[in-house]
C-alpha cells in the first residue's frame, strides 16, 4: 500500500528520507535513534536494529503506513513536536507558547484543528509523586479539573 502526497505535493516518506538526510544521518543512526527513543518511553516490544532498518527503508520507499507509535518515535528521534510531524508542517509556528519550571505549552493550528501540545511533564528527579493538574475552560463555563497523574 502506498501513502498519497500530502496537500504539498511531498509523500511521507519523501519527506522522512529528506528529514533523515538533513541531519546527515544514516537509515541505521536514524534506526539507533527511534529505538531509544522507543525504549526511553517504556516500549519493550521495540524492533531491533535489523528489524528497524528495514521499516526505515518501507516508510521511506511509502511501502507501508506509519502508526502513531512509530510517529511519536520519529518525532523525538528528530527532536521536533508532534504537532511538526510530516510534510507540509514545516510552517506551524505556534499561535502561543508559554514555559515555566520546566514545563512548556504550545498552541498551533493543524489541519483547521487547535492543537495544545504540552511537554516536560516527565521532569527527571521529581519522582513519581509529583502530580500535574490539567484544567479545561470553555467560555462562559466553569471550571471542570483533572487532579491525577499527567
């Protein structure tokens, strides 16, 4: 199965080849890299390197479609957001951006849809105690709150 063009013309996988190479990085650094990053979330089902390679060489070649897992992978291995992620992303600017003790939030329009990105929630050395609170305001309402665990 092939991945169509993107509203700019660009396939994912052109633009995956043209991400990797722009960052001078092999189909296996590239492989290394999206391993870690699975394993750093906690993956432990996470493709060696043999058979990392070869999914690298599909995606890029648009053989195979690209699940969210490997999308998040993609996304830290390049060290961009996944609001970013893909062809005709490379003009997000954030709508707002706001950081603080670590923590940064992000707003940016993709696809006509307001996307909050939020990330640092998982500061290293606060231990797992340390709770995040997440509140949800639409106008004209009050309020409604999720006091658990990011």
């Amino acid at each position: 199965m092939s991945i169509p063009a993107a509203a700019g013309g660009e396939t994912l996988g052109a633009w995956l080849r043209r991400e990797r190479e722009a960052r001078t990085w092999t189909k296996r650094e590239t492989a290394r890299r999206m391993i870690q990053a699975g394993k750093d979330s906690g993956d432990t089902s996470v493709p060696g390197m043999d058979g990392m390679c070869r999914y690298i060489c599909r995606w890029e070649r648009g053989e195979n479609g690209l699940t969210e897992r490997y999308r998040l992978y993609y996304s830290k291995a390049f060290g961009i957001p996944a609001a970013g992620f893909g062809p005709g992303t490379e003009d997000l600017a954030p709508v707002a951006q706001a950081s603080a003790d670590g923590l940064a939030v992000a707003l940016r329009r993709v696809s006509g849809l307001l996307v909050i990105e939020i990330s640092g929630l998982d500061l290293p050395g606060q231990g797992t105690a340390q709770l995040y609170g997440l509140a949800l305001v639409a106008p004209g309402t009050r309020p409604a709150a999720y006091e658990g665990p990011a």
